[in-house]
C-alpha cells in the first residue's frame, strides 16, 4: 500500500513541480527532465525555444550534453525563462576524446562557456569507451573510419574520475555522475570513487528496461536516469524497428486513461523510481509530457511486464557498436 501511494504522491505532485530524488550526493534531481538532443541541421534555433518553453511549462531538469551542438541554445532558453538558476538543475556531458584527467576540466569550461553558466549541476561521463584525440581535440580516427579506442582509460576510470571529483571540490559542478555504465563498470567505480556517482543515465523504455540494473543502482544510491524512454531512434544509426509508441499495450493503456502513449511510457518511467529524459522541440508536446498521468496498478503492471510477455520485443536502439567498432554490451544488446 506505501509503494502504492509514494506513486501516487509522486503523480499528483507533478501538477506543482516535478518531484526529485536525491542522490547519494545530496543533490536533487527532478525526476522530469527536458532532453535537448536532436540529430541533423534541423535543430538549430529549435533548441533556445524548447528549452525556454520547457521551463515555462514546469521542466526543472534540462539535459545535454557536449556532442549535441546545443549547449549554446541552452544558455539561451534559460535566460529567455528568465528562471532563477538556483531552481534549475543542469546537466551536461563530455565526449569520450576528452577521458584524459588534464582534459576533464577543460570540457566543462567549453560547456560552461557556451552556455554562459558559472556552474552545471550535473556532470556525465557519456560512455565508459574512451577515444583518444588529435591535437586539435578532435577524435583521432584509423585507416578504417573507426575512432581510435583508448583501451587503458576505457578498462581504468579511475584517472578520469579523479579529475570529475576535483571539479566538484572547485565548484565548477554540484555533483558527478556517469552515462551507460553496466553493473561491473558501476561496481568498479565504486571501489575507488571518493564521490559517489549522483547518477547512472541509460537508455531505458519497456523494451529495454534494464531492471536488473535498476535494482543496483537503487541499491547504491545512484540515481537511474532513462535516456530514450520514447523508443527514440536517433538518426545516426539508421535503425529501422517498430516503434515503442505504437506498441499494442502501450496504446491500450493510453487509450483507457484517455492520454497519449508518450505520457503513458513517462508515467511508467517515473512510477519505477527513475529519472526520465523525454524529448520534443514542439511546444505542444513538450507541455504535453509534462502532464503525466497516474497510472493504476493494473495499467503499471500491463506496461512494465511487455517483455516478460513477448520476450522477442527487447531492444536497445541506441547501440554504437557497428560505428565504433567495440562491443560495448556484451550479449546485454
């Protein structure tokens, strides 16, 4: 009956202001967060507007990230709110050429340059694979295309972790966390981090929903951020799969509460225990997510039990293994 209520506490309170968790760091993390990444030269001067949109509409929680182009837009809708920043949580990301320690610090100055903030309150690891860079801090690249993989800082995070900490000492980030991490890089870290990861972002929808490592990062007072909980599929990989959004379940469930299927797929999110980084640069959208539903028990359990019924449905689509050359995930695909 507790756990039934914490949802329901968590979906009425969402009318107010999103509901956060905290990390084992102590910072707060509202569990709706706005994602800013979209691929292609279509998104430029979409971003400042979503962001600003985003925040009139109750976004607390705006993600980014280096790689995304976008950081400066941002900035931009963050000041066009005209939000105290002090209510804002804000995280950012940097790429895998930049893992080496001296390189650390030097990306969160280029993020916080962009986006003309003193300080981020979260700051990501992207992936766990480092690359290793040219002298104009771009990736270095093979003969085949591929980016050259920095074995010893992709099996070693400890050098690189060490320089996120004394980013937090200096105040230039409110807390640390990492991006695609697997339950044995998470156990890893764990064993030498002075300053425990705030957060774990991962892809995760009901086609993928990684419960098993849900359950460690709970476990561990790292906070589960689900990165493409719409089945997002993102330009890049050229993947061509059944949309998550028209999964017979899914519309079922929107169906019966009279919502969209993006706001049933949020709930279910947000009513496990994660943090949930839905995307949308279209105004009415991004209101629209922000309306999360209270889904009953039944509806949850319909929702979060799609794989165990039809097993064949379990997907990851963002998978760069193709791309970079690496198998990142092992049979976990």
């Amino acid at each position: 009956m507790k756990a039934l209520w914490d949802r329901m506490w968590i979906l009425f309170d969402m009318s107010l202001h999103a509901k956060s968790i905290v990390s084992s760091s102590g910072v707060s993390i509202p569990v709706l967060a706005l994602g800013t990444f979209e691929p292609g030269p279509a998104s430029i001067g979409r971003c400042a507007t979503a962001v600003k949109e985003g925040i009139l509409a109750g976004y607390r929680h705006i993600d980014t990230a280096a790689l995304y182009g976008c950081e400066e837009e941002v900035g931009e809708g963050i000041r066009d709110s005209r939000i105290r920043r002090e209510d804002l949580v804000v995280c950012t990301k940097f790429w895998q050429q930049y893992h080496q320690p001296e390189d650390v610090a030097r990306s969160l100055a280029d993020s916080l340059r962009r986006m003309k903030l003193d300080y981020v309150d979260l700051y990501l690891m992207h992936w766990p694979l480092a690359f290793k860079r040219t002298e104009n801090y771009d990736v270095l690249t093979g003969a085949d295309g591929k980016p050259v993989v920095d074995h010893e800082l992709t099996q070693n995070h400890e050098p690189t972790w060490r320089a996120m900490e004394a980013l937090v000492r200096s105040g230039k980030t409110r807390a640390i966390g990492v991006s695609n991490f697997t339950i044995p890089q998470l156990d890893k870290l764990l064993s030498f981090a002075d300053i425990k990861p705030a957060c774990n972002q991962v892809e995760a929808h009901p086609w993928f929903p990684q419960n098993d490592l849900l359950e460690f990062c709970k476990e561990k007072g790292i906070v589960f951020a689900a990165y493409s909980p719409l089945g997002s599929q993102p330009g890049a990989l050229h993947i061509v799969k059944a949309r998550l959004l028209d999964d017979e379940d899914v519309v079922a469930v929107a169906k019966k509460n009279s919502v969209e299927p993006a706001q049933v797929l949020i709930a279910w999110a947000i009513q496990r225990g994660t943090v949930v980084i839905p995307k949308s640069t279209t105004p009415s959208r991004i209101a629209a997510n922000y309306m999360v539903p209270n889904l009953s028990t039944e509806d949850f359990k319909t929702i979060d039990e799609i794989c165990l019924r039809s097993p064949s449905k379990k997907h990851r689509f963002v998978n760069f293994d193709a791309v970079w050359g690496v198998l990142q995930f092992g049979e976990d695909r």
